[in-house]
C-alpha cells in the first residue's frame, strides 16, 4: 500500500492499491460528502478515459476519478464544499471558474467555484499540465454535466505549467 500525499484541508484522503487479480490498480479514495447528488452521476459518466495523456485508473469510491500511472497525476472528487467568496486565485479555464489552493505547490487542490454541485481536483503539476487537465475537464466534464450559480469577479493568469520545463 502506498499513501498518496493528502491536503488536509480539503480532506482529501487517496490511498493507491495494488490489486492481486489481474495486475491492475484501483485507487482508493473517500467520496465527498454530496457524492450522491445525481449532478455528480452525471460528472461520473463524463469522465474521460486519458486526461493530459494520462490514462484513466478506475476508484473505488462514489462520483470520483483518478489518472496517472498509479493514480495519483490528477484526482477528481464531486460533491465536495463549495467555496465560499474567497481571495484565493481564481482561474478560467475550460468554461469553468476554479479556485486555486497552492499550499502543497507543485501539487495543487483547485475546487470550482460558482458550480453545483461543486468539483475539486488534486493536480500533480511534476507529472500533468494543470492548465490542459483543467480545460479538459472543465469543457468534458464540469460544464456539461454542473450548474453554474456564479463566477469569479477576478480571476487570474494561468498557473504556472512545470510540465513545459521537463520537454
């Protein structure tokens, strides 16, 4: 078993397993508290089998996913908190507002913003572009499948893209 880092703030708890049968991995993850909200079914149904050329790893949990060779490059959980009016970095990216938390750079939380039922994913910037995986989900995903109830007042530049520096 190996221990994905978490934010604990976010409450985020992912641990990747190894399965026996069939060599493959599933990733443990904890739902979010609205995971069952039919909006985050229908997210579900919309993920993507590759995101940022990284390939789709099936969960064991409620309106999640997962992408990565282990899981563990971009991880998807709907029906999370909302965030409330917040002087975070707020982006646009993909249709979608999100809102930044760069406490665990280069890995990053970013949770939408104005969004029901709210969408948060945990990007490992050392592996993914944050800004192609955010515009993949949010044009695939978020914003066809969530309603939008309000938008950012200020949004910022792009996140920085470490990806672009490894080739």
């Amino acid at each position: 078993m190996r221990l994905i880092p978490s934010l604990a703030a976010a409450g985020l708890t992912v641990v990747a397993t190894i399965g026996l049968a069939g060599c493959s991995t599933t990733v443990d993850m904890v739902p979010a508290e609205g995971a069952n909200d039919p909006a985050c079914a229908e997210v579900s149904v919309r993920l993507p089998g590759s995101v940022d050329g990284q390939s789709r790893i099936w969960t064991d949990a409620q309106a999640t996913g997962a992408w990565g060779n282990d899981g563990s490059a971009i991880l998807l959980r709907c029906g999370v908190a909302a965030p409330g009016p917040t002087e975070a970095k707020c982006i646009t990216l993909g249709g979608v507002d999100w809102v930044v938390d760069e406490s665990q750079a280069p890995k990053y939380l970013v949770t939408t913003y104005g969004r029901e039922p709210a969408v948060e994913v945990f990007i490992d910037n050392e592996t993914v572009s944050p800004n192609e995986a955010l515009t993949q989900l949010g044009e695939r995903v978020v914003q066809n499948a969530t309603t939008s109830v309000s938008a950012c007042t200020n949004t910022e530049t792009l996140l920085q893209d470490a990806t672009a520096d490894n080739g």
